[in-house]
C-alpha cells in the first residue's frame, strides 16, 4: 500500500463522522450501525497490515517483470507516462474487480467487501484480506510495459483513495460526469443485491471499461444493500473467510471432478444441479 493511503486514513476517519452526523437527520437513508460499521473498521485496520505483509511479495514481482520489461513506455514518452498509466491502471483494475465478481475461488477473496446491508464511507473501508495475495498479477502488465514498481502502486493508490468517496448515499447523480467516471449512482449499483444490479459496474476511477464491455447498469429502482444470501454475522473472521468455507463444503460434496472444479471456478452461485443460480442466468429469468 502506497503510502498515500496512510497519509489519508485520518481524512477517512473525518469523513466517516460527518456523513454518521448527515445520516441521523435523513431517516429514508440506510445510514450506519454499531457493530456493521466496527466490522468495517476492524477489516480496513487487517487489511492494512495484510497489505504491508504482501507487498514483500508484489514488489520484488514487480520488480522482476520490470527488469525483463519489453517496452520503456517511461523513457519513450517521458511526463505523458503519467496519463498512459492512468488508463492503464483503471483498465487493469476493471479486469482484477470484475474477475473476482465472475469466478467464484475469486469472488471469496473478494465477497466481504460487498457483505454489508449497509452504504456509507465505513464500508468503503471494509477491505478484503485475500485479494492482496490474488489481485498483484492483474496489474503484472504494467512493469513488463515499463512502469517502475514505485508508479505502479501510486497509479494503486490514488484508484483506492478516488474509490473511498464512492461509498455513500449522500451525493445523487452528477450530471455529464456520470458518462465517464465511476460516481456514488455507478458504484450503489455495484453494492446492489437486486438482479437487474448483478455484476455490474466494475470500474474504479472510469466507467467507460463498464459500457464498452456491457457490464454497465444505471441507478433506477431503489437499492438493496448486501449479498444475495447475506450473512448475519459481524465477526471479521467469518465475513472475511465464510465463502472459503462454503467453497470447501460444495468441493467436498460435488459428484464428478468436472462439479468440483465449476464450483471453483465457474461464476458463483452455480451448481452442477442447477439448484442455484448465477447472475447471468438470474437475470436471464428476469428478462423472460
């Protein structure tokens, strides 16, 4: 984690007190509470000492691929570096959020994030522990086209911190930006258990990756927070690993290996008895 992030968690902090004191005056918001807003906390502080474990890992990777580049995008074309590797970055972080949405090993690394029935700043600190570990090699493309390992993970950080202001039911639409950029509207979407709102909208700073890809949805009926079996839970450990869990026990009582292997890595809630259901194939009944 850059240090950018550090720097800004006291900021994040401020922040989270002023939207709680917004919130008590606007009962038709979902707002905060006690222990899901802990849960959250206590998930950023893990995260934050995961990420610094790991990143004993990603940088010498990083710096590995760097020194085997075969491209010198930096040395070519100098300060414009800079706006390549802002598309870049979002561009291989769309790729990273919506794989981790699609196949289900993945979405378990990533799935605490989304388990709050709640939306406000706190959840935007509810990271994940494990997609440190399974999210470096999405941007491994960029020291091998010549982005030192330091701009890689500022390019990280700054996605991260535009990423924070997202997560709140306080601002509504912002007119033209919406075409571009990812806004509170895009990523409420993102949060959202209704079908229609299923995987979608998975850029981080841009939401252009999201309409040329066809994973864009706009922000119509009313938000319904959480996962499409929530949890009732606040302990970190369970909302942290309890897909794992549930990874574990559907390996361990699928027929053939061919069923093991989809409830690894075919999209989640897929079942080789067709029991359950993915996104697609929920939206798919909805249409029809």
């Amino acid at each position: 984690m850059s240090n950018l992030v550090l720097y800004s968690i006291p900021a994040f902090v401020l922040l989270v007190l002023v939207e709680i004191a917004w919130a008590r005056t606007r009962p038709q918001v979902v707002g905060y509470e006690r222990k899901d807003t802990l849960a959250s906390l206590s998930m950023g502080l893990a995260n934050v000492v995961v990420n610094a474990g790991t990143k004993f890992l990603t940088i010498p990777l990083f710096a590995l691929l760097y020194e085997h580049r075969f491209v010198d995008i930096v040395a070519a074309i100098g300060a414009w570096s800079w706006l390549v590797l802002f598309f870049a970055e979002d561009f291989c972080y769309y790729w990273f959020h919506r794989l981790h949405h699609e196949v289900r090993v993945l979405w378990a690394a990533h799935v605490n994030h989304h388990s709050s029935q709640h939306y406000n700043l706190s959840t935007a600190l509810r990271q994940p522990l494990l997609t440190p570990f399974t999210g470096p090699l999405f941007w491994a493309p960029l020291p091998l086209i010549g982005f030192p390992p330091w701009m890689v993970l500022t390019a990280q950080a700054w996605s991260l911190l535009y990423q924070f202001w997202l997560h709140t039911e306080a601002i509504d639409r912002l007119g033209p930006l919406e075409w571009i950029l990812n806004t509170p509207s895009h990523h409420r979407v993102h949060h959202g258990k209704n079908v229609p709102y299923l995987d979608r909208n998975h850029g981080g700073v841009l939401i252009i990756w999201d309409r040329l890809f066809g994973t864009f949805a706009r922000e119509e009926e009313r938000v319904s927070y959480g996962l499409t079996t929530d949890i009732r839970s606040f302990h970190p450990v369970t909302i942290s690993f309890h897909e794992v869990v549930a990874i574990g026990r559907d390996v361990a009582r699928a027929p053939t290996t061919r069923a093991k292997l989809g409830y690894l890595f075919a999209p989640p809630g897929w079942s080789h008895d067709g029991s359950t259901k993915t996104a697609t194939q929920l939206q798919r009944e909805l249409r029809s």
